[in-house]
C-alpha cells in the first residue's frame, strides 16, 4: 500500500508505516497519514524513516510560504492535529527512530507511544535557528516527557541529543545498533500485540486522558472503563486462564 509520502504494509497484526519522501529528507507536510484506516485486525504500528534520517520536520519552503499570521496558524494547527491523530491512535504506536529526528520530525516521534532510537539517532528541535520555535507540539509534549527545565534547554538552545542522552532522559526506551532496530521494534511490537486489545485501548486511552483532567475525575474514568470491559470475553478468558494455570486465548472482544 503506497500513499505519496509514506510506504504502508502489515506483518500480522503490526503496521509499519515508513516515510517515503527522501527527496525532501523525509519531511512533512499535511497529506501524511490523512489515508490511514483504522483496522482491528491491527494491534500495533510501527512508525520509521530512513537510516540516516527519519524525518528532517516540515519543510522549509511550506513554512516560507506562510507569510500572515494567519497562514503560520493553519500551517501549526495542521501539524498539531496530524500529531494528535497518532497520538489518539487506539493501537500503541512505536516510532523507530534512526538518524537524524528534527523539528517536526521529532513532535512526530513524540507523538508515538514508545520510542526505539538506533546508535546513530540525533533528536533536536532547531526552530530558534531559524527564529521560530516548535509549533507542533513540541513546547507542549516535550516538557510532559522529560520535565520543562530539559525541555527548555533543548527548545531554547536548539541543539539536539545523542541516542545516549535521550536514553538518560528517557525520550527513548532503548538505544540498540542501528541493524538491529526494526528487529527490535517488530519484537516489543509482537510483545504488545498478543495482549488482549480492548484492554490495551483503554488503558491507552486512560493515561492519555488522565494528564489532563484531575485525579478524581480520571479515578472515575478509570472505574467506568473497568466496568465497560467487565463482560468482555477477553476478560473472561484471562481470568480463567489464570485459574486454570493455561495461557490465555484473547480474541479482542
């Protein structure tokens, strides 16, 4: 399956979606993921570029074209919202990062559920090289991942982190060769998939949700969510198969 800017196939039920415009280093713009379906059968996306890019950000010439303010608006907003789709995504989304991962590039990753950076992956936001700032998110998720004193200093400094410090920051979940990384994305993506997906989505769901609400209104949602999937089969099977010391056959229903 082949969309303009993005190379889409599954695995089972793993998508991998891999950007496909190198031509402009693998940046964005607003037609990216407009054309991706949601299918139960999938439990899992894998988000990739290249090896020595995933993704550059948006591109320049779209941004030096958004002359009134009114126009810089859209051209945020529409990156937002693109971002916001990943994020809201029900599927768990693993961005395998190798290369360099910049501006909206970077917003993009931070958008994905987990992060699997290769040895050679460089994370950044320099929009105040360019006297900007990020304006996909990236003032917004970045302080919530890693606490807003890093976060300035990579937004204000515009200069991007090492695999390792990524590590240290926890931007990533793991560093390994760059060889190795969509084996070891396609594996904690296998992990996830045969978890039981109603329950999965709820509880993506919840700790999305939950940052932003208070703790009272978010311990409802919680029970609510618990209640809806009390009668699942999936539920039921897990708990009889914890009964019964077997392993548990889950459906997604």
């Amino acid at each position: 399956m082949s969309y303009q800017d993005l190379i889409c196939h599954k695995e089972g039920a793993v998508s991998i979606v891999q950007l496909n415009r190198p031509q402009k280093k693998n940046s964005l713009n607003e037609t990216l993921f407009r054309d991706i379906a949601s299918d139960h059968s999938q439990r899992v996306v894998i988000l990739t570029g290249g090896e020595e890019i995933f993704c550059a950000g948006a591109d320049i010439a779209e941004i030096n074209e958004a002359t009134t303010a009114e126009a810089a608006y859209k051209h945020s907003r529409e990156f937002q919202l693109l971002f916001d789709q990943i994020e809201a995504l029900p599927q768990p989304a693993i961005a395998a990062v190798s290369g360099y991962a910049l501006g909206g590039g970077f917003e993009l990753a931070m958008a994905c559920d987990f992060r699997i950076a290769s040895e050679t992956a460089r994370l950044g936001l320099p929009e105040i090289k360019i006297g900007a700032f990020p304006a996909g998110g990236g003032t917004q998720r970045l302080p919530r991942l890693i606490g807003a004193a890093k976060a300035k200093e990579i937004i204000f400094t515009g200069d991007p982190v090492d695999a390792a410090t990524a590590l240290s920051l926890g931007l990533v979940m793991k560093v390994v060769p760059k060889e190795k990384m969509l084996e070891e994305a396609r594996a904690f993506a296998a992990k996830l998939a045969s978890l039981p997906r109603l329950a999965m989505e709820a509880a993506k769901m919840l700790v999305n949700r939950g940052l932003e609400m208070d703790l009272s209104a978010a311990l409802e949602l919680e029970a609510r969510c618990l209640g809806t999937l009390a009668k699942t089969h999936d539920l039921d099977e897990g708990t009889r198969a914890f009964l019964e010391k077997r392993k548990a056959q889950f459906t997604g229903n």
